[in-house]
DNA sequence: CGATTTTTTGAATGTTTTTGAAAGAAAAGG
DNA sequence: CCTTTTCTTTCAAAAACATTCAAAAAATCG
C-alpha cells in the first residue's frame, strides 16, 4: 500500500464522516499506529484536514461531490427521453425491476395508470411509485445514505426470490472493454442479480455515460439491452453492437 | 467515541431543544457522568452553551437567521415533545425499530449524529434516515400508497428475523377495552410483529388518540408503554396504567 | 551490476491526555 | 429539617501521543 493511497483514503473517508478514528483507519488500511499518524500528521501540514485526540476531523468547508438533487437537473431532457422509450417496451401485466436512481426515476410517470408490478431498490423511486398510484415492492436491506438505495445480502437474497420480465437499470460507465460500471461495489451487486432474474435487462444511459470507467463491473455490455438518445453522436465503436439502441 | 464527535452531538441537540439533560447524554453518547460534565464545561468555556443545574441550555442567539429554526423549536408541537422523550430513551449501540408515519418521523432529527441503528417500514421514514446519516435499514413488502408503508408477508418474515432493543410506533386509537388499533389490518400485523421482536415497545400519541378506536387491533394497552404530553387532560380510567407515562 | 544513500516503515520508549470512579460539598425538593 | 440529586475536586488507570531508532524497501550512483 503506497502513501499516496492511504491518503487519499482517509480524505474519501473524511468525505463521507465528519471524523476519523486513528483505530479505524489502522484496521482499514492494514498499517500500523507510527505509519497513519505520519499520514495524519502530513494531511494536517498540508491543510486537508485537522487532527483530534483519537483521530482527524474534516475542515468545515469541504465541498462535496454533485448531491443527488444537482444531478437531477443536469441531462434533464435526455433522461426523460430514455425513460418514454423504456417505459413504452413494458406490456400490460409485466412485472419489471426498477434501478435506484435518477435516470429511472423519469419512467415512473410514464407507467402511472399502467397494468404493472414494479420492484424497486430505490428509497425515493418507491415513494414516487406509490405517488403514482402503482403496484410497488421494495426490497428490504441497508440503506446506502448517499444514493437512497436498499444494498447487501438481504437485498440481494430478496431478488433471488423474484423474477422479472424486464429490469431498467442506471449506469455510470459504459466502456468497451471494462464494461457497465457503477461507484459502489455493493450497489453492483444488486445489479448484477436483478439482470440475473431478469427476461430482459435494460440499460438507460445517456451520451456522458460513454467512454467511462467506474469502480464496480456489473454487466458486460453484451448482457443488456442499452437505450441512448444520441447514437451518431458517439465513438463509432459502439456502432458494432446491435444491443445499443438509439431512441 | 472522540471528544470533538460527543461535543458536536451536544451542540446539534442544542439546536433541536433549548435544554439538553445530563443523564440523557450519558446514555445517548454511552460516557460517564464525568465525561460529559467535562464536554459541557469545555463548551462553556468556549462560550457555545451554559451548564444549569441538570445539564445545560442553548444560549440565546443573536444571529442572522433565528425566526424559522427558532420558532420550530422553541413552540414543540405535542408530537415533537413525544419524540424528543422518545429518542432520549434510546441507549447507545441501540438498534430500534422505527414504524411508518409522521409521529415517528420526528424522532429522526433528534437521533441524528447518535450511535444507533434504525430498522423501518417507512419508505419516507427510511428517506429521511438516510439524509441524517443514521444507519438504516428499511424491510422489504408490498408498500400501501395511501402511508407509503411495506407491509404483507415479506415484511412480517423480515421482522420475525431481527430483534430491536425498542419499537417505537405510532397508533389511531388507545382504549381501555379495545386496545390500541389502527385502521389498516395489513399495517397491525406489522406492527404486532415488531412489538413481539422487541425488547420494550413504546407507542407515542398524543390526547387525540385517546378513547379512539380503530378498524384493527394490534396491542392491548399494557403490552407497551405509552408515552404522552398530556396525561392530566386525560379521562380518569387512564391513570391506572403505569405503562402510560407523561412526557 | 553492486554498493550506497535515501525514504519508508514498524516497534519501543517515555510523556501527555483522556477517562471513569470515589468522596465530599452544594443545590434542589419535600 | 432531612433526603435526594447534582456538582466539584481529586486520583489512578487506560488510551493516545510525540519521539527515537533500527530494519526494510526504494532510489540513486559509481
């Protein structure tokens, strides 16, 4: 484990908690008490954080990665695009599985006062469903405080027991050789599994999802159905795969 | 837990309630008495807070903004006053259910920053859990649009394999001979089930809830204790119940 | 390529801070 | 008045701290 990236741990750590403990970050990082403490000590000199009794703090004007309301208001127009194309394959009767997030989120409107059973991992997607006047599961398990979605061993464990005849999914990265690819390895998981116990699995993804990699494979381009609005627009490497479809 | 992570919980519990106890920090944070008469000194000195006898106040505020924050807090409604005794029941290390609904809702500002799990049937309960990063877990079922609640077979078995240390849940109506009811049969099985799961049940309701009956009954009153801000308007018949205890 | 220097790491040392408990003083409430 | 609760002070144990030093790893140079 270089330096470098036991510090840039513990500033993401410092990102998502507004304190790390010295313990923790011992356990985390499999180095030892002299090694985090020089790290701290270095993080402190160069004004990334403030050290405490026990550990570091964060410094109180972090700027914090796009919230989840920014990204709503971003590729607007795109996204409800996508979302009127996949909202039109699910027939009458279907029971689909619904992604967590923002980009499958615009579907919901578009299936109100339709004959379908929804399954979802969203938090904020199964609040919007029941809005909506829709037949909506949720499946149980932790839930992720950054994106709102159920993730982990029961959640997956529940998908095991059902089965859909379409799955809509969200994605971060689409990329040629690396795949579909999301932030959180636990969320790519939940993936994975819905596409498994899926008919047919679909992809939302508009144009800036192209080209980019994430942290977590969950799908080989291959295993899905992926919609997009701006086909000509794109590398024409992806112009070699029937399963990509303009809208 | 670090000093800088307790004295941060005691000023965010100033914000919520102009007074804070003591004894009530001492469970909710898990130190000793010592600890926390040493934290509220040190925040004194610092000029954040002023001891009294018992714990300590919020200082008057002199700054940009009071009207809004000031007024939610400074008037509690009875449901705040309910929630606020509520969550100070709750130890550290505590993993509690939380029922759908807007009563127990309030609760969740006020067990913010605390070292507690929650376990919900809410999906905006489990929302709002999620934005006060407090570990959350919502449970899997059939969610009834009309109070965004999973309820059915798949949420019983879910609870059947937890244990809570406390359910906190709210109700429609409290009668002596009729128990505590609701108007949704799907929604008391839920409910009862988490009461079996738990170690001390608590129900919060206000003066309105009282001499009500509802459609379904899912407890009798002396299974929980009941927690009210208005015992002395109550009738009479109430005084009975030891388990009925005015915040 | 090997030898030497520099950097990084983990352990050992003694010091400081934090913590919880105890005992008596002060305050609150009947 | 007495009883109970809360408060302050003190003390020893535990945890966290800075510092030093030698071994290991990496980089540099002959």
């Amino acid at each position: 484990m270089l330096t470098e990236e036991r510090q840039r741990f513990i500033l993401e750590q410092l990102e998502q908690t507004p304190v790390v403990k010295l313990k923790d970050l011992m356990t985390a990082l499999g180095a030892s008490e002299s090694t985090i403490r020089r790290d701290l000590g270095e993080l402190e000199d160069a004004g990334k954080l403030r050290r405490i009794h026990g550990g570091a703090e964060r410094l109180p004007q972090t700027k914090s990665e796009p919230s989840v309301q920014e990204k709503a208001t971003q590729h607007l127009t795109a996204k409800a695009q996508i979302a009127k194309a996949a909202a039109a394959m699910v027939p009458a009767h279907a029971c689909i599985f619904l992604d967590a997030g923002t980009t499958t989120a615009q579907m919901i409107p578009m299936l109100a006062g339709r004959d379908v059973t929804v399954v979802t991992t969203g938090v904020d997607n199964a609040s919007a469903l029941a809005d909506a006047n829709i037949e909506a599961y949720i499946l149980g398990g932790k839930i992720k405080s950054a994106t709102k979605a159920t993730v982990g061993a029961e959640t997956v464990s529940g998908l095991q027991k059902r089965h859909f005849d379409y799955a809509f999914l969200g994605t971060n990265g689409i990329h040629p050789k690396f795949g579909l690819t999301t932030p959180d390895a636990e969320e790519a998981v939940v993936k994975t599994t819905a596409i498994n116990q899926s008919h047919t699995a679909v992809v939302l993804a508009d144009a800036s999802k192209f080209g980019e990699v994430s942290n977590a494979l969950f799908a080989k381009i291959n295993q899905v159905v992926i919609l997009t609005p701006s086909l000509a627009q794109l590398s024409p490497v992806y112009a070699d795969y029937p399963n990509i479809q303009e809208v």
